[in-house]
C-alpha cells in the first residue's frame, strides 16, 4: 500500500500536518499529490530544503480548501513537523486568505493551484532572508543527519530543531509576514484568473470532476496562461453575444397579436383607451369601465413553439486563417456550442483545409456530459494548408442524414475562395431542396461569389466582426 494512502486511512497518534485533516482530507490530497507532475516537482524542490515540506503543501492545501480550518494542539503534532506551524498560522490569519477562500473553498482544483502558487512564493520571499534561510539548512541538517528516525533520541532532536527553526522565524516575524502576505496574495490572484478562466469557457466544478485529478490542475493552469485568458475573453465575449440575441428572440417572439377583447389589463389597453385620461370627463369613464373590465385591450396569444434544430459548424482551419481570424472564427463556434446547449439542441462542427487532409470533427451532444478538454481542444486547433469546400460540406450532408442531427443548420466561417465541382453543386441543392438545409457563411476578407452560390445568406466582412456573428446568432 503506498505510503500516502496509509497515512490517510490510519494516521499515527501524532500529525504530521498542523492543520486539522480527515482521513477524507488526506485521501483527497494524496491522490492529487500523486498525479500531479506540478505537485510532485515542487515537493522534490521543497524537500531539498526541508524535510518537512510535503505536509506543509498539505496545510496550505487545506487552508484554502477546508470550510473552516483549524489548527491542531502542538502536543498532537509531529516535533519535527512544529517547523512549519509560524508559517502555516500566520498565512491562516492573513485577511487575504480570507479573500482566496472565496474562490477556492470546497474546490479542490482551484484550491490545489492556490497553494502551488502560495508555497512557490513562500519559498522566494524566505530564500531572499540570509538568517531564516539558514535557519532552515540548520534545521534540514538536524533532522536529517541525526538519530534514526521514530527513536526517542530523533524526536528529542527534532524537537529542538524545530523549536530553533520556530525561534528564528519569531524573530524575524515581519519576514513570516510577508511571506504569508505574498503568498495569499498570490493565491488570490492564482484563484480568480483559474475561476474566470472556466467561467469564459463555459465550465463548472461539475465538468472538471470529468477530467482523470491528475490531469485538472494542469487543464486549470492552462486555461489561466496568457494566450488562453485572451482566448477566453473572446469566447466570453462571442457567448454573450449570443446569449443576449437569444434573449431578444425570444422576447420579440414570445407573443402575437391575435385580436382586440375587453378587460382591463392596462399593458394591453389600446392607445385610444388611454387618450381618454386627458379630459376630466372621459377619464371618470375611463375608471368605471376599468372597475367593471369593459377597457378595449389587445388579445395576444403565445406563437406556437417551432422546434430547433442541431447545429453543424464548418471552420476553416487553412493557413490564411492563422492567428486572429482562426481564434475568432473558434469563439463563434463555441458560442454557437452555447446556443445548443442552452437549448438542448446538438452540435457538430468540423476543421477542414485542402484537398485530402483529414477533418478534424467534433460532437456535442445535449444528452451527454462534455469534456471540457474537448472544448479545449476544438479552440485550439491550429491553422496551416489549403481550402476546399466539398470535403467539409460532404461531411456536413452525411452527419445531417443521421437521426440526431436531422433539420440541422449548418454556418462555415472561412477567408477562402474556391470552387465545388458542378457535380456536387447538384447534390448540395439537391439536398437542401429535399431537407430544407440552411447555410450560413461567414467570409472574412474575400469575395463570396461562390459562397453566393450555394448559401442562403452571406457575411463578406473585412478581418473578424462582431456584428456578422450578432446576426448569425439572431438568425439561429
């Protein structure tokens, strides 16, 4: 039995932790520790400076995750592992800690990238202390170089060191202070940036239980680098664009005028109704026929509920479309995912480039959960080669005669001109006359004679623009 688990199913009578833990809570944290290549380096780092590292990521850990961490009584704790108690209760006491705890509590993803970063900054501000630096290599080489470890000469031994170790951190208390400072700070930060990032994905703690624990915080860390904050904003800013159309859709859908009734609903009544309010007479009417329900109001009726069908997204991942426009044109399918998926319709949507390169699909069904490291990977696809029409449309026709994904809407995002042979013209028409298909293309920086051809609507824009993927969405 390895040795974390052990710990965790049948902790020794002293901790080695200072923070309060369950076996739960160690279970938790062995796992991650053991899948984690981050947490696994940093404690190989860590514990080349104190041998009491790895419980102390744990403390950290916990501090963040825990609703209400303690700290255990001195006595209950390990001698050696007292070391760590300044830190670990100074950095539960730091007000910003509090501030981490409200993005991390009860998340162990975000909770586990918040003490990365805390014990990495830890770690820097200590280094940068001549005195407490060496406090710790005084420490490192007492414990380490002493008795065998579990006799009673090792205990006393580490006691001493780490009541030493306790002294010099005393004594330089605004040092512990900062660290600690820093530290949560950097958590704060860590946190936010990891929870806003899968929030302008479109993910929840939900999804990332889906991802294997070894993989979620490196998943986590890479939404929250540079390129994928920006990504994110984009995708962000593409779902709410969507979502807002949809509002309005429905709004401006959800009823008719059927005919004109009496009653009195005021939001109803007809305009020459209410000019009766301006003349002191017409108005004490007014008033008896409103007691008495006899107002002349519209009738409205909701309009019958069309059903939806899937979406089909085309993307052309040539190597004109490299950088922004691919970026962009990713933002717009995953805010069309959105729609589906608010709308429990399904999503299909292939990259393609020239003649003979393999499509790179993709299928969300609303029936079943997603991956979120498909979602990763339909944003990330990269750009290089040539254009080609058929392959992609072809795709799209074959996907459509399959039950799920019948009646779907098909939208091509794409900065190519080329030509589909007048065989396959015949049969693109020949479908879409057949099964009512509906294509809508979006052309960035070309001319849309072709598209013109076979599409029942066409955005020619120069460069990405907002306001033909607003149009797109109304139109879905």
């Amino acid at each position: 039995m390895i040795g974390w688990l052990q710990e965790a199913i049948g902790q020794d009578s002293l901790a080695t932790q200072n923070v309060e833990t369950s076996a739960a809570d160690r279970l938790l944290w062995g796992d991650m520790a053991e899948n984690s290549e981050a947490i696994q380096a940093l404690n190989q780092e860590g514990t080349e400076r104190t041998p009491t590292w790895p419980p102390l990521m744990q403390d950290v850990f916990n501090t963040f995750y825990k609703p209400q961490p303690t700290m255990r009584d001195e006595a209950d704790v390990e001698p050696a592992h007292l070391a760590n108690r300044e830190l670990v209760q100074q950095l539960l006491e730091e007000p910003a800690t509090e501030q981490t705890r409200s993005y991390t509590m009860l998340d162990e993803t975000i909770s586990a990238l918040a003490a990365l970063e805390a014990a990495k900054k830890m770690v820097e501000v200590i280094q940068k202390d001549q005195r407490l630096n060496q406090a710790m290599r005084d420490f490192s080489d007492a414990v380490q170089n002493g008795a065998p470890p579990g006799s009673p000469e090792y205990r006393q031994q580490a006691l001493e060191a780490a009541q030493k170790l306790r002294q010099a951190m005393q004594q330089g208390q605004s040092v512990v202070n900062k660290a600690a400072r820093q530290a949560a700070q950097q958590a704060t930060q860590a946190a936010e940036q990891a929870q806003q990032a899968m929030a302008s994905w479109g993910l929840d703690p939900g999804q990332m239980h889906r991802i294997p624990v070894g993989d979620r915080l490196q998943f986590a860390a890479q939404l929250s680098t540079e390129r994928f904050r920006r990504m994110a904003e984009l995708i962000g800013r593409m779902r709410n664009l969507g979502r807002a159309q949809q509002r309005q859709k429905l709004r401006r859908h959800a009823d008719e005028l059927h005919s004109v009734t009496m009653g009195s609903d005021l939001e109803h009544v007809l305009p020459t109704e209410l000019a009766a309010l301006g003349h002191p007479l017409r108005r004490l009417d007014f008033g008896r026929r409103y007691l008495e329900r006899g107002l002349l109001e519209y009738e409205l009726r909701p309009r019958p509920k069309n059903a939806k069908g899937p979406i089909i997204c085309l993307i052309d991942a040539s190597g004109s479309m490299g950088g922004e426009k691919i970026d962009w044109a990713a933002a717009v399918g995953l805010a069309l995912l959105d729609i589906a998926r608010s709308q429990k319709r399904d999503f299909a949507a292939a990259y393609f480039r020239g003649p003979g390169s393999e499509l790179q699909t993709f299928r969300f069904l609303h029936k079943e959960p997603y991956d979120p490291r498909d979602i990763l990977a339909f944003a990330t696809v990269g750009a290089d080669g040539g254009t080609d029409f058929e392959q992609p449309l072809g795709w799209a026709l074959d996907v459509q005669a399959e039950a799920a994904f019948k009646s779907a809407d098909i939208v091509m995002v794409t900065d190519g001109e080329c030509a589909v042979s007048d065989e396959f013209y015949q049969r693109l028409m020949a479908a879409k006359a057949a099964k009512a298909i509906r294509i809508m293309s979006i052309l960035l920086d070309g001319t849309p004679a072709e598209l013109d051809r076979w599409s029942d609507r066409v955005w020619a824009i120069v460069g990405p623009d907002d306001q033909a993927a607003t149009e797109v969405f109304a139109d879905l």
